[in-house]
C-alpha cells in the first residue's frame, strides 16, 4: 500500500514539474512554450535558460525518491507485469525435442521421460499400412510407365535415371508383396 503511495505521489511531483516548466517555457515565448512539447524540447530550454527552469528541475528531482522507493517497497514485483505465473519456470513438452548446438551438452536439469518402448501395430493395422504401401506403387508405376513412354532411346542419361528408378521401385514392390504374402492381407 505504501509503495502505491509513493508512485502517485511521485506522479504528483513530475505533473507538477512539467506544468511548471511549460509554465516557464510560454513566459519566455510562444515558441519555446510550443517547443517544450517537441522531443528533447525540454532539455534544450533547460539548458538555454537554466534559472527560469529552476522551479520546475525540484519538481522533477523529487520525482526520483518517490519511484525509487516505490520500486524498494516491492509495488513493481506485486503488478501483473513481475507475475511468477507468467515468468516462472517454463516446462518443457517431452515430444519436442530441443536443438543443441556443438559445444553445448544435453540439458542437466530436464527429467529423463525412461525408456523409450515402441509399440507394434497389431495385424488390421499392418494390412491397412500394406494397402496404402500398394496404393502408392500403383501411383509410381504409373508414373514409371509415363515416363519410359516419354524416354527416347538416345537418351542415356535419361535412361540411366529411370532404370535406377525403376530398381527402386522393384525393391519397393517385391518388399510390400512379402509383407502381404507374410500377414495374409485380403
């Protein structure tokens, strides 16, 4: 409660010394008075005419103690700004895992989540894993077969490309054929 005391009082005196110099600045003329609201207007009339700003400088000085002790009291770590809830410690989501750079070590301080146990799909999820294997081959096949009508025969570099496709694509067909043939997909 104190320390809100202090803040408005502190308010209080930089208002008034503002006022004051504003004051101070239209008494010496319409363009200082006018030039006091540009930036660094007030620093330029304090320092063009220190003794009409003298007023106005007490104000401004007294202003200091009071945010200090505003500060000191602990008004600032009680406000939604120093809220623990919104700094506090962070945790982190085990599913996302955090880049490291060379030199750094492994974080000390994150929790080992243990073992890591990889489950096996049961049999109806193999066989849906396996039809969606043989709908993509159809697919590449299909682009296979547009490509090597495409191919001419004078092509050999072409031609390189697509027969080492093409042994890709057989590896891919003959290892989803053994899959269906091993779980007796329909």
């Amino acid at each position: 409660m104190a320390a809100y005391i202090f803040l408005a009082l502190g308010l209080l005196c930089a208002l008034i010394g503002r006022i004051l110099l504003i004051g101070a600045a239209f008494r010496v003329s319409t363009w200082w008075g006018l030039g006091v609201f540009l930036p660094f207007g007030p620093l330029l009339f304090r320092l063009s005419y220190p003794d009409r700003a003298l007023s106005s400088r007490k104000f401004l000085l007294a202003t200091l103690p009071c945010i200090l002790l505003y500060f000191v009291l602990g008004g600032a770590s009680r406000s939604r700004l120093y809220d623990r809830r919104l700094f506090g410690p962070k945790t982190r989501v085990a599913s996302t895992p955090l880049a490291h750079y060379a030199l750094e070590g492994p974080d000390r301080r994150a929790k080992s989540s243990g073992p890591i146990v990889e489950l096996t799909p049961n049999l109806a999820e193999r066989r849906a894993a396996n039809a969606r294997e043989f709908e993509r081959l159809g697919a590449w096949s299909e682009k296979l077969r547009l490509q090597k009508r495409d191919l001419l025969h004078s092509d050999a570099e072409g031609n390189l490309v697509y027969n080492i496709e093409l042994a890709q694509f057989s590896a891919a067909l003959e290892k989803a054929t053994a899959e269906k043939a091993q779980f007796g997909a329909k």
